[in-house]
C-alpha cells in the first residue's frame, strides 16, 4: 500500500487503506497477498475497487489499447521511461518520485537559481510553479496538476 498510495502524496494514509482492505478479508495488515487464496483475491480486488470509487468501464486488452495509450506505450517501452514521462501532481509539501520530473522540467525551461531536484516539493518549487504559471498564463496557484503539467511539456526546453 506505501508504494500505491505513498504517505504525503496528496491525502493518502497508506496504513489506513492497509486497514480497510485487511479488515475486509478478515486478516490482518502483514498478510502477503501472495498468501490469499482466490476467494481472498477477489475479495481484496473488490475492496480495493470500493476504497478507490472504481466503476465500471470499457476494458481493453493489451492487442486493442486505445491508440493514444498505444502511442504512449511505445514511445516510453521502458518502466524507467514510464515513470519518467508519468504526469505528477505536487502541492506544497508532497514529497514523490514524480516531484522531480517537475523540479528538472523547470530547470530545463530556464529557472534560476536552479532547483534542488530531490523530489521533495517545497517553498522553492511552490514559488518556481507560481513563476511559470504566471508567465504562462496559468493560475498561479503554486500547484503542479494536468493544466500545468501539460504546459511544462509543450514548451521546447
């Protein structure tokens, strides 16, 4: 669960989703999924599409993905690249890998005195969003979400 829903990315509580799900299949927090059998599974798998809000969609395979996902997919074959390219969210305080995707970008695009990028989204790069929103005709409200994100990536560095 820490790695799904990291604690300090946006309002996850990875212990108390632990807890939800666990309490759910009646066992506790430290049982490896790998020791669920297949009713646990589905049941696990159900518990996490409630915790989650899931609905039902349109499914698809790997042969019949959407073409933009396909598109996406092939130019970032590598789980490295993926994360690399993977759209972040910060807000003042959120400490992620996706932190640093941000921090480079506007390092590429000319801030100065140049961030620290250490993934951790601070004073200074709330202030560096501001800046680039406001030059870029974004709210400035500090927060790095697809608006901003996606004017990160259509600006040549």
């Amino acid at each position: 669960m820490e790695s799904y829903a990291p604690a300090g990315h946006g309002s996850n509580d990875p212990q108390a989703y632990a807890r939800r799900v666990a309490d759910s299949l009646g066992v506790g927090t430290d049982t490896a999924v790998g020791g669920l059998d297949d009713g646990q599974l589905t049941t696990f798998a159900s518990a996490i599409q409630q915790v989650e809000g899931w609905r039902p969609g349109q499914t698809h395979g790997p042969d019949d993905l959407p073409d933009g996902v396909a598109q996406w997919l092939t130019g970032h074959p590598s789980r490295a690249e993926r994360e690399a390219a993977d759209q972040p969210f910060a807000r003042l305080g959120t400490v992620a890998p996706g932190v640093r995707n941000i921090q480079q970008r506007l390092n590429d695009l000319g801030r100065t005195p140049p961030l620290v990028v250490d993934g951790n989204f601070g004073p200074r790069s709330a202030e560096a969003a501001r800046w680039f929103q406001a030059s870029n005709g974004l709210t400035a409200d500090g927060m790095v979400g697809n608006k901003t994100w996606r004017r990160l990536m259509e600006l040549p560095d």
